[in-house]
C-alpha cells in the first residue's frame, strides 16, 4: 500500500485533465495566434480555458495572464510591478518573512538592483500582523506581498485587512496563493488584492503551467518579451495541452470545493488528533485556524525529520519536510525559524498534506506505523547521545 500525503509538493493528474491533454495534444496542434482554422480551434480551447480559471478565483477572463507556473506568476507581479512602479520614485518592497523562495529570492534580486526591501515577521502561529504592515509601510512602497496560504503549516492570512493598509499608502498588494486555489474558496474581490499568483499541478492540474490574475488598469512591464501573447504581458506560443488541462482541473475545482473542504478537514482532524494521541511529544505547529483543510506541520521531540521521512517512505507513505524546494537541502525551515520556534523543533518536523483520494484506511495506518518508527529513532538517538565520549570542555 503507497500512501500519498505530500499534496502541497504536487498532486496526482484527474484522470479528466489527463484525457483533455492528450486530446488536445494529438488533436489541436494548432497556433492560437494563427488565423486559419487550425488555429482558431486552438484559441477557441485558449479562451475556455481562461474563462474556467477565471471563473474560480471570480475574476474576468481579460485579467488572466497565463504562466508557466507558480514560480513565473510571482516573479512577473514583482518584477513587473516593481519595474513600472520604480519609475514613480516607488522603490521599495514588502513581504511577510515567510513566503516562498519565489518571492523571497525574486526580492533579493530586486534589492540587488536598488529596491529597498522590508520583510515583516509573523507572530509564533505564522500570521503576519497588520499593525507591522502599518509601522512598515511609506510613501515609497510600490507592493506587498503576502501569501494567501502557506506551503508549510496552511495558515491562511488576513489578507484582505493588509491589503486595504497597502491601499491606503498608494502601493498595490500581490498573493501567492498557489497553496488555497482549489482548496479553499478564492475570489479576487473579496481578498481585495491587484494581483495573484496559482499554479495547476497544485489542484490536480499538470505541471509547467499556472497564471497571474491582474486587476484591470494595473500596469505591468512583461519581463519575458517577443510577441503580443496574451494582451504583450507574457510572449510565447501558448503551451494549449496544458492550459487544457489547468481548464478541466479549475471546473473540476470549482465544482469540488463545496464537497471537498469538509472531509478534508475530518480527515486532517483525525490524522492530526490520532498522532498527537499516540506519539508522545508531538506539536502541531502554527496556527490550527484559519488554515487549508490538507495541511498538517508536526514537530515530533528527539527525532530527526529527515530520518522520519525516510523511515516512514519505507513503510509507503510519502510525506515532506517542509516545502519540496528546500528538502532534501537540510535547510532548516525558514517559515518555522520565522515562527520563532526553537532549533530543535525545526529540525523535528513533519509536513502532512492530503488530498484528493486519501482515505480513513491511509490515515489509520500511517497511526498505526508511527509509534514504531517514532520509538526506534528516539532509541537510536539515546543509543548515540550515550555512547558519544564525555566533552572535554578543551578548545571551547
Ligand atoms: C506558495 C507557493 N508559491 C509558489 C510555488 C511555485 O509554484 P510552481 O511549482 O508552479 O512554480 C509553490 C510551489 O511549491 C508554492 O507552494
């Protein structure tokens, strides 16, 4: 039995989406831009996928701009945001300190170019505070970006509130919220925000492609240049099979929200209050509320989270470490060091994230293997600390 509790890395293709693009990759080869018939019934395929996605975070169809993922989505908000908005003396840039490395290294490079950046610190759950926006905010501040959910414990931001602060100063607000669409109800006007970030291989989607939803009358440089695709904000051949395939999974999502949210969240429940009842020395970290229903960040004392992954992916269940950039890095957590937690319970923690198809079965037993595993880590690690010779307090 393969037990698959990593769906913040990735989820598995519906087999819907899957159909759609193989029939769109055998049967619509066409050019979108072309005029003749081959490539009208590619665009006709172009705009329906557009409007699909348009219609699951409630924005219009002209506001899409297509990516190829997550990772493009945020670089072209900030880059693009910060390239028009530098030009009106706006140089600096706001984000919480625990967003993900697409928006932390895309600000570095910023700042490596002249942009002034202010990271705000979240509080001991993960949440960012408004009053830290307000007291960071000036005159200067072109956007703020903060996440809607977080890849690694699910807490989800007041981002409405923050993004009336960024309003009220004159600057615009951007959301990653590659880790709620689909899993959570998202819709542009009541977050409030200019610009937000998704990502299909996030809701059962294929990997490679995503879009960056752009208020009306916010202006944006490209930053990959060449044609006038889609509205000369992003240049290059539409990828059709893939936005196909994002179009089935956003009216699969949509379709799928007001049923999934809720056995998730039981499932979770029962994942999260099984562990926490039979491993002594368990913690959930960040804050339990307001939270995706999937995601679950336990720390688990005196055990290594690298050696628990392994250990439990040898009994077939899959699980993370924290976000799939930075495993098998050994980076400790930024989001967990954001948190303030201490080392010891950075480096001992679990990222569960279910998901489409995971079952009561799948939880039972991972409740089941735990302990076992649990308990012959914190042995071997007693074992070692004990047979370790005395410090000799030399050379301190
Ligand atoms: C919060 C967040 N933002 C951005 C990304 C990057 O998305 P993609 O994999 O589509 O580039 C991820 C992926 O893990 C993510 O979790």
């Amino acid at each position: 039995m393969r037990i698959y509790f990593d769906h913040n890395a990735t989820t598995p293709l519906d087999p819907a989406v899957a159909d759609a693009v193989a029939a769109a990759l055998r049967d619509d080869f066409g050019n979108p831009s072309s005029v003749h018939h081959f490539g009208q019934r590619a665009k006709r395929l172009v705009d329906d996928a557009r409007a699909a996605l348009a219609a699951l975070i409630g924005a219009e169809p002209s506001e899409v701009i297509f990516t190829s993922g997550g990772t493009e989505a945020d670089n072209l908000a900030l880059r693009g945001a910060a390239d028009v908005l530098a030009g009106q003396g706006r140089r600096h840039l706001i984000a919480s300190a625990i967003e993900h490395e697409a928006v932390l290294n895309t600000l570095q490079a910023l700042q490596r170019h002249g942009s002034r950046v202010t990271l705000l610190p979240v509080d001991a759950h993960g949440i960012v505070s408004p009053d830290d926006l307000r007291a960071a905010i000036d005159d200067e501040t072109c956007l703020v970006s903060v996440m809607h959910a977080n890849n690694e414990i699910g807490t989800i931001q007041p981002v409405a509130e923050l993004a009336a602060i960024a309003h009220d100063h004159g600057a615009l607000f951007h959301t990653d919220a590659v880790q709620s669409v689909g899993k959570v109800p998202v819709d542009v006007e009541t977050l409030g925000v200019d610009l937000l970030s998704l990502s299909a291989h996030k809701f059962n989607g294929p990997k490679g492609v995503g879009a960056l939803w752009l208020r009306r009358g916010v202006r944006l440089s490209p930053t990959q240049t060449g044609g006038r695709h889609e509205r000369s904000r992003r240049a290059g051949t539409e990828n059709v099979p893939a936005l196909v395939g994002m179009g089935v999974a956003a009216r699969t999502a949509v379709d799928r929200l007001a049923s999934t949210a809720t056995p998730l969240t039981v499932l979770r429940g029962r994942l999260e209050d099984g562990i926490l009842g039979v491993v002594s020395g368990t913690t959930v970290n960040g804050a339990r509320e307001p939270r995706v229903p999937n995601t679950s960040n336990i720390s688990f004392e005196s055990v290594e989270a690298e050696s628990l992954l392994i250990g439990l992916d040898l009994d077939g269940i899959a699980v993370s470490t924290g976000s799939a950039c930075s495993s098998g890095t050994l980076e400790p957590s930024h989001v967990l060091r954001a948190m303030g937690l201490p080392h010891h319970r950075v480096q001992s923690s679990i990222r569960f994230s279910l998901g489409l198809g995971n079952t009561d079965l799948e939880v039972d037993r991972t409740i089941a293997v735990l302990p076992g595993i649990v308990g012959r880590l914190r042995d071997l690690t007693r074992a070692s600390t004990r047979s370790r010779p005395a410090a000799s307090g030399a050379g301190r």
